[in-house]
C-alpha cells in the first residue's frame, strides 16, 4: 500500500484565513475558513489585530485537521509539508521579547500615509518616482515602508522598541511564520521574495534589502526579516500548534501564489477577484519598467537556485469590497452571492457608473485624492442598476490595467492563441458570478479563462511546498495548457461600437473621482 502524501497551504487573506489541504494529484480533500475582524478607526484607516489573526490560523488548522480525519484520511502522518500565502502589504511591528504586536496591523489599503507619500514627494529628488528604479513601485499608502515609517512616527512603542532592540518588522507573512516556527522561544524572522517585492525596500535586482533606501527613509536594517525564496524548506512548525514539526517549505504573497496556481508563464496573465483585484501578467526573467501607471514586480521564484520571474502588475483596491459595502453599508443585498440575480434583471445599467474610490485610486491612475462616485442617476434608476453598474466597475478597473499592460508589454510580451486572442486567467471567490465574469470578456473584447478550481492562491502556495520537498515538479505543473480543457471560457459578446463608448464614459466617470478627498464632512 503506497505511503499517503497530503500537502497543505494557510491562506490568510484581508478578510478571512483558510487552512487547505491537499492529496497527491493536489486535490482538496479537507478545509476550513475563518473570518476575522476589520476596524475602521477613521476613515480611511483600516487595521487588523495580529493576535486575532493569529487565533483564527490555529482554528482553521485544528477544524480541517479534524474533519480530514473524520474522513479516513491519515493527515497526522501523512502531511509533509506547508505553503502559507497572505495578504501583502499589511505591517506588523512587534516585541522580539514578550511576542506581543505593538500596535494593530495596518492594512494594504489603508490611506492614513497620504501626507506622508506627499512630505516624501517634495523632499526626494525624483518625487513620487524615487525609488522605482530599485524596488520598481511608486510612492504609495499602499506600500509597507510609509506604513512603518507611520508607525516610528507616531507610536511612542514602537519607537522605544527599535531604540531597545526589541522591535521586529514584518508582513503578515513574516508575522505568522515567527509565531509558527516558536515565536519568543526562537522563531524565524524571515519573508520572502514576494511580499518583500511589495515593501518598496526590496531591490528588485539583488532580491535584497536596498540599503539606499533604507537610509533616505531611516529604517534600520536590524528590525527587517531575512529574505528567501518562495519554494524553500524555511523551518518546521513548533510544539503547541494543531500540527508540528512539519515544514513550512512554501511562502509567496497572495497575488503570486494565484499566478503559481494557474501556472502562469512569461506572457501569461491573471486577474484575482478578492476584496481587491489583482492582474499580473508574468515578464518572464527580465523586468519590465512600465511607463503606464503599473507596478515592476517579483512573479516568482520557486526555489533558491530557480530563476527569477518578474511581473507587471496592477492593483485595484476596491473590487469584491465593493459589492460587501452594497451588503453591509447601503442593505441592497444581504449576501453577496445575491448581487448576480439582482443585476440580472436589468440588461444595461441605464447610463449608471459607479467608481468606488473609496480610499483613492490605485492603478494605472494612482490618485489617493479621488474619493467614490455613483454618476448618470435618474428616476429611472434602481438598485438593479446600481448593482450592474458595481459589477461592471470592477470589470472596468481590470480593462484600465490590462490596457496598460498590453502597452508597456508590447506584441512580444504576450502569449495568445491560435485566433490571435489574449486569453486572460480569472480567480477568486468572485469568478462564481457567471454574470460578472461575462461582462469582463464584454468590456475587454476577449476571452476571460475560469479554471475548475478558482482557489487558486491557496492551491499556488501548496504547488510552492510541494516543489521545495520533490512532490511536485515545477516543469510538470507549468506544462502548457494542462489545464484548459478544465475551464470555463466567456467570449466577448459586445459590438465593438458599444464597448467603446461605454469605455469613454467610464473614462468620464473616473475623473469626476479627483480631488474629492477634503470635502467636508
């Protein structure tokens, strides 16, 4: 009897944690999913606390442990390894000595930064652009870096911390794996590739900490966690967890472990679907400097010794939020799912164009003053159209980047097919929704790919571990279109006549956003 071989992946995203795990021909044979708290102190101010976090990573570990054994599987012994993915850009400054975070986690789409980004801007001689040349980012509230210098300047325990030498800096990613691997008692302060790419710290070339960088900004080198690959046996779980003594021997940031899941190769793209939406489109070994409003990127690098791939990359922070804001702030809805047969009754959204801005823009227009927009509302107008028009914001947001993808890529920077279309790769819980997803090959005028398995952050983060210990192998799972005949395509069905104009007026939409953000309240 062949010996059992499970591989798991934590999941931490920016609203829920999932613990997954996987047999051999990485199907899911168990999971479980825990949702946490968001806090909006101000507006525009969104935080976490890392304990919860924390918390909800031992549930969801100890529940789906539980249920895979309920179901005859020997996961005790049989698990061999764990992939963790996160979300990025989220800050954490804690005490090396009492293992406690010393403030919450300051989340990626939190704008508290803006003045910060703006005093960078007039003090650095290349302005919002300095650093791109060596971390390929523009300065942001987006970024981890502003957040941590938010943190040194405005939390007196911070500060003491890094005076002590008691103060570490991480990701979530960075946070969950010293905590797994022993916390206080010799944890590992490490990160990877990938969510270090999103500091705005990380050289891009060296895949190590700029120097430069961290003396402009004042950030000692001594709080920040080793760099490693995203496909590496990093150190094994400790006593006192659900599991232990397995190794986490896969970590990439959520944006990369889904273009490893869907085994994107250099040409290839893929957007996510999440409380945010993601599009990286993978530049193979070079990077790609854009000059349309994205981000240079790390894709991957599934192994110390493996090549590194870059990626351009475009980051829209309002995407799945929005249709929860329709949920939780205005009633509309009271699920989620129920946005697809609500937009469903109308066939346009009668000239309504929602542009949710709420926290300002991210790509390709980066403006931090815009705030959200609902425009073209008549007495004519309903929730129905409101609701289209949400959806179709999203599918909008995604056309703006890849438009400026396929400049900055050019015609040799793209794979197509045999009809000369782009396929475009689609992920994330939001993929569910047939309506939306056929209104994004409408609005791009080309085909929109949904693989079986639309989890595919947490299956790239397994796929990560699974190569570090010799499950997997790397050239099998990026085989060329292994798994096409598993997907379903949308093909466009909007006259080319139409999609343009719907485009200008979205375009239309957008600038109305601007110079929004001090209105009174």
């Amino acid at each position: 009897m062949s010996e059992e071989i499970y591989i798991a992946s934590i999941d931490q995203g920016t609203t829920s944690t999932r613990f997954l795990i996987y047999d051999k021909s990485a199907r899911v044979i168990g999971s479980h999913q825990v949702e946490f708290t968001q806090f909006y102190p101000q507006a525009g101010w969104v935080e976490h606390d890392p304990m919860e976090i924390l918390e909800s990573v031992r549930l969801c570990i100890s529940k789906a442990l539980d249920k895979t054994t309920a179901d005859g599987h020997n996961v005790d012994s049989g698990l061999k390894a764990i992939g963790l993915t996160n979300q990025r850009e989220t800050t954490v400054v804690w005490s090396k000595s009492t293992g406690c975070p010393l403030y919450n986690a300051i989340v990626w789409m939190d704008a508290r930064t803006s003045s910060i980004c703006r005093k960078l801007e007039k003090e650095l001689p290349g302005g919002r652009t300095h650093f791109v040349e060596s971390c390929g980012l523009p300065l942001s509230t987006y970024f981890s870096a502003v957040k941590l210098l938010w943190l040194m300047e405005n939390k007196v325990e911070v500060k003491a911390a890094i005076e002590k030498g008691d103060a570490l800096f991480g990701t979530i990613d960075t946070w969950l794996i010293w905590n797994l691997t022993g916390g206080v008692n010799g944890g590992l302060h490490v990160t990877d590739v990938s969510n270090a790419s999103r500091t705005m710290l990380m050289n891009l070339k060296t895949l190590d900490w700029d120097k430069t960088t961290l003396e402009t900004l004042g950030i000692p080198a001594e709080i920040l966690p080793k760099i490693v690959s995203n496909a590496e046996v990093i150190g094994k779980i400790s006593k006192g967890w659900p599991v232990f003594d397995v190794p986490i021997a896969g970590c990439l940031g959520d944006q990369h472990a889904a273009m490893v899941g869907q085994t994107c190769l250099k040409g290839e793209a893929k957007s996510t679907y999440g409380t945010g939406a993601f599009i990286m489109l993978n530049t193979g070994t070079e990077p790609i400097k854009s000059s349309h409003g994205l981000l240079t990127t790390i894709a991957f690098k599934l192994g110390p010794k493996a090549p590194t791939n870059y990626s351009l990359e475009g980051s829209i922070a309002i995407a799945g939020a929005a249709v929860q804001w329709l949920r939780d702030g205005l009633g509309i809805i009271s699920t989620a799912k129920e946005i697809e047969t609500l937009a469903s009754k109308v066939d346009s959204t009668g000239g309504v164009y929602f542009v949710p801005a709420f926290n300002g823009l991210f790509a390709p227009w980066w403006r931090d003053d815009a705030r959200g927009v609902c425009i073209g509302i008549t007495r004519f107008t309903n929730k129905s159209h409101i609701a289209r028009a949400v959806l179709e914001s999203m599918c909008f947001q995604v056309k703006d980047v890849l438009d400026s993808m396929h400049k900055d890529a050019g015609e040799k920077g793209e794979v197509k097919n045999e009809k000369g279309e782009f396929l475009l790769r689609v992920d994330g819980g939001a993929t569910v929704n047939n309506l939306l997803m056929q209104i994004q090959a409408d609005l791009l005028g080309s085909p929109v790919l949904r693989p079986a398995d639309i989890e595919t952050t947490a299956l790239g983060a397994a796929y990560a571990a699974g190569i570090a210990i010799g499950v997997w192998k790397e050239n099998e799972l990026f085989a060329s279109g292994h798994k096409l005949n598993t997907s379903t395509t949308f093909s466009p069905k909007l006259s080319e006549e139409r999609r343009k104009k719907k485009v200008d007026s979205w375009c239309r939409a957008v600038e109305r956003t601007f110079g929004l953000a001090d209105l009174e309240n």
